[in-house]
C-alpha cells in the first residue's frame, strides 16, 4: 500500500496490486477505482456546504452535511470540520507528518 494523501482523520492509500484507491476518513472505509474517487472528489467538491449548515441547522442529526456513498439511501454524515477536512483529503495533497509504519501482529488483532 501507499500512502497518497493523509490528514488528522483520514487518509487515502493506492494498491498497486489491485489497482485500488482505499478512503479511510473517520470510522468509514471506501474502495475505489481511480474514475470513482475522481468522481466522489468531484461530487464532495460539488455540494455547497453552507446551504446544509443553515437549511440543517435545526435538525436532530450531530452531522450536519450529509453525503451520499453511491447507494439508495446510504450516507455518511459530516460536520463542517468534517466536511473540509474530508475536501483537503481528496486534494491528493494533504500530507500527515512522517508516520512510522511497523508490520502489525496477527496475533494482537481481537475481532468481532
């Protein structure tokens, strides 16, 4: 895997071996070809996220901005923070400082 881009709650990676781009932004996880990420990118960079803060403001919802993920009534939600932190992401251009990388142990790992 390589690290293409990274922020404080998120990055993305690049797999060679299966030509996938892999979006982990907070507790959600994307799989991507390059055209898909290219068009959530241009999707997020779409939406005018001042309109949702005000039209949300009363909402019961935490998050204000809610995107789609590609299905029938399947989002993700997002604060404003949120929101422009996921855009510096899909920049491709957002480095995190130098992170050491060490093989994880199978053995450490507790599934559900």
């Amino acid at each position: 895997m390589m690290l293409i881009s990274c922020t404080q709650n998120g990055q993305i990676l690049y797999c060679p071996r299966h030509d996938r781009v892999l979006l982990e932004f907070g507790n959600i996880l994307l799989r991507f070809n390059y055209k898909e990420l290219e068009d959530f990118t241009q999707y997020v960079n779409s939406i005018d996220f001042n309109h949702f803060i005000i039209k949300n403001n009363q909402s019961f919802n935490r998050k204000e901005i809610l995107l789609n993920i590609g299905y029938d009534k399947a989002y993700f939600g997002v604060t404003q923070s949120e929101f422009l932190e996921l855009k510096e992401l899909l920049t491709l251009e957002a480095h995190c400082p130098e992170k050491k990388l060490s093989k994880i142990k199978i053995d450490k790992i507790h599934l559900n």
